[in-house]
C-alpha cells in the first residue's frame, strides 16, 4: 500500500474510533492531564512541543493527529493534537492488536505493553501495605519515564525521537496517577498478584466472562460513569469542563509544593501509597459492587489525581523546554481592588464597586479573558492577570486566612 493511502487509511480509522462516545481513565483522563499540563506550559513551550511531535516518526502514525488547516484556530487545533498524544500510546496497542492492520501497520514496534505500569507486589495486614519480594518484573514505567526525560532534554537527540518520547511521557505520568497502576495486590486468590485489580472482580459469582466487571476497570472508568457525556457538546468542550472543574477544587497553588519534578519514583510510591488507603479500603467486597460511600470517595481520588497528574506533566515540560511558568511567584495573594469586578466596566458597574481585600490566583489556567492589575510581587511590580477565589468582610478576616493558609504576600493598600 502506497503511504499516502496507508496514511488516509489509518487516520480514518482512529477517527472512527475516536468519534465514539465511550470514554475512560485512557481516554477522557489522560486528556483532561494533558489538558490542564497545556494550561501550565509557557507559549514558547507549547510551540516547541508541537513542533517536535510534528516530526515524529512516519510508521508512528502520531504527526497524523495535527490538522495544519481548519475552520477552529491554530490554537484549538494544537490543544486537541496535544491531547491526542497522550492517548497515542493505547492508540498503537489496539491498532497493533486490530487483524485488520495486522499486516499494514508498522506501528506495531510502539506498542510496549509492560510500559504502561510499574507495580509493586505486596499483601495487606491489618490494613496496611506489606511490600513482598521474590515476583517476576511488574512493569517499567519509572524506568522508562527516566529515560525519556533524559532523552528530551539531551540537546544532541532527535526530534523524531523526543517527538515519541514526549508521546510517552505524556500517557505515563497519566497512568501512573491510576493507583492500580502502581498495585499487584497478592492474596489466596491471587498468589501471583492480582495484576493491578484485572482479577479482583465485582460481579457476583458466576457472571459470564463478558459481562464480570473487575476494579481496575472500574477505576479506569470512573470520569466518565460520574460525569457522562451527553453528545451535546464537543469533546473538547466536555474535557475542558471536566479539567476546569478539578482545577477548581484543586489549585495549582494548593499542590505546587508537592510536584517533585522528575522524581518519578517518588511518583510511583505516591500513587501505591493510596492502595491500602483509598483503592482496597475495608469497605470494599470482592464479587459486589462498591457502595455510594466508596464510589464518592474513589472520585474524589482521581479528581485530584488527575490535577496532581496534569501540573506536573505541564511543569516537566516547562523545565525541559523552558523556563518555569511560575518560578518564584506565589500564586494566592491578597489585595484590596474594587470588587466586585465586571467583564464590562460602566458609570453604572464602577458605582457598585468598592475597596475590598480579596484572596486573588495570579496564575490562573484556562482560556478566559481575565482582567489584570499591577501588583508587587516579590518586589517586582508587574501587570498580572487573577481570578478571584474569595472576597472578606474586613481587613482582619484576610489576616486571620492569610496565617492559616500560609499566605504571605499581603498588601491593603488601594490597586
């Protein structure tokens, strides 16, 4: 087959593929991590990502996702490449996988199975993990995600290469995230492990191999089962709300000092920390289905995750790419301006509005217009766009929050 037909051929098919409204932690989650990561890079960063990735690999099929013309903007079409390379990486394993390409497809060369997962082996005693020794290897994402780093940031390396690279930095940050991703939990059952919650199921006894539901899938697919998608709006508009609301609940600002960027183990020992905890908690029963308690709760979980997620993949790039976003700027401070604040100031809007101290973000994320003030940072004065997060009823009120958040940087006088 000629490679303009193979190309056309293997783009309509992901395209099929990806028009269907069947999302999970490979699809939606990953997104939503790539998502809120292209919302913390820099402009020059999010350009020379998507000028490497555009350089990958012909048999790779991942330059084939960036569409160079359209009726949306270059923007929007860069954000929607960039999510789609995180999923790239399932994308070649069901293509690879698929008989109809068998023969096709070179791509089959990317799909690494043993990639996706890095687990440890261990066994629960009074509700805690003990870590077992002596099992057969359990996945090298850690190792794999450090050799991708290293890859990106050596300047003698291909583009061709970090364009892959970043493919799979991308989708294992994300994975690692999942805590089954961390987890072979052993057990009379499970002598061997129970390989990442695939053979802890939650269907009764008996239940006929296609329709048995096991917890890793369960974890997979929790956005989607509790925020479903409607068919009303694009699936962009469906992964910016999502990711928008996660960053809500958990700011940058909130997370920052917890990022360790490029400390992948620490990564890995993060997320297995949540297993005892959160995953195989004592309200979870083998062959039931978990309990609205255990449901909130799993939620919960991955909604931070996937912020955790996102932050630090958007961080790593800008510390291999460029300079940090936010390098010495705290991102919550408070000040007093004329609140509330108005998209569109008037006679009218300005005579509602009064001095008041108020807790602002300074390192907003999303595409929003925002407005901006001159405030002194640090000691630099600088023009800086905000969201407002909370207004007080008094000067006193913002101290008191101030010193039990460990706010620092806090200025009454007049903008």
């Amino acid at each position: 087959m000629k490679r303009g037909v193979l190309k056309f051929t293997i783009l309509t098919a992901m395209l099929s593929v990806m028009a269907l409204p069947a999302f999970c932690w490979d699809d939606v989650g990953h997104k939503i991590t790539a998502y809120i990561a292209w919302q913390r890079m820099t402009p020059q960063v999010r350009e020379r990502v998507i000028e490497i990735m555009r350089q990958a690999p012909e048999d790779s099929t991942l330059a084939v996702f960036y569409r160079p013309y359209g009726v949306e903007s270059e923007e929007m079409r860069r954000v929607d490449f960039f999510m789609i390379a995180s999923t790239w990486p399932d994308i070649v394993r069901d293509f690879g996988s698929d008989p109809r390409f068998r023969n096709e497809v070179r791509n089959r060369k990317y799909h690494k199975g043993n990639w996706h997962y890095d687990d440890t082996f261990w066994k629960q005693v009074g509700g805690k993990a003990e870590p077992l020794s002596g099992f057969a290897e359990g996945g090298v994402a850690v190792a794999k995600l450090n050799e991708f780093d290293k890859l990106i940031r050596n300047p003698a390396a291909r583009d061709e290469d970090k364009a892959i690279a970043i493919a799979w930095i991308m989708h294992l940050v994300g994975d690692l995230h999942q805590p089954l991703h961390t987890s072979a939990r052993v057990t009379d059952e499970e002598p061997k492990g129970d390989q990442g919650g695939n053979l802890f199921l939650l269907t009764p006894k008996g239940t006929a191999r296609d329709k048995q539901v096991n917890l890793h899938w369960f974890w997979d697919s929790i956005v989607g089962r509790n925020v479903a998608y409607n068919g009303k709006m694009s699936e962009r508009e469906y992964i910016e709300r999502l990711a928008m609301r996660f960053v809500k609940k958990h700011p940058y600002s909130s997370l920052q000092s917890k990022l360790n960027i490029g400390d992948f183990d620490e990564l890995q020992r993060e997320s297995f920390a949540l297993n005892p905890i959160d995953v195989f908690s004592s309200d979870l029963i083998r062959f039931s289905e978990p309990s609205v308690k255990y449901k909130k709760r799993a939620f919960a979980v991955a909604e931070k995750q996937l912020a955790l997620a996102g932050y630090r993949m958007g961080e790593l790039f800008n510390t291999a790419f460029g300079a940090p976003q936010t390098a010495a700027v705290p991102c919550q401070i408070i000040r007093k301006v004329m609140y509330p604040i108005y998209k569109k100031q008037t006679p009218e809007t300005r005579a509602k509005a009064k001095p008041t101290a108020v807790l602002l973000d300074v390192c907003p994320t999303g595409p929003a217009a925002r407005p901006t003030i001159m405030v002194a940072v640090n000691g630099k004065t600088e023009a800086r766009a905000f969201d407002v997060i909370k207004a007080f009823t008094s000067e006193d009120e913002a101290r008191a929050y101030a010193a039990a958040n460990s706010i620092k940087d806090v200025n009454f006088s007049d903008q």
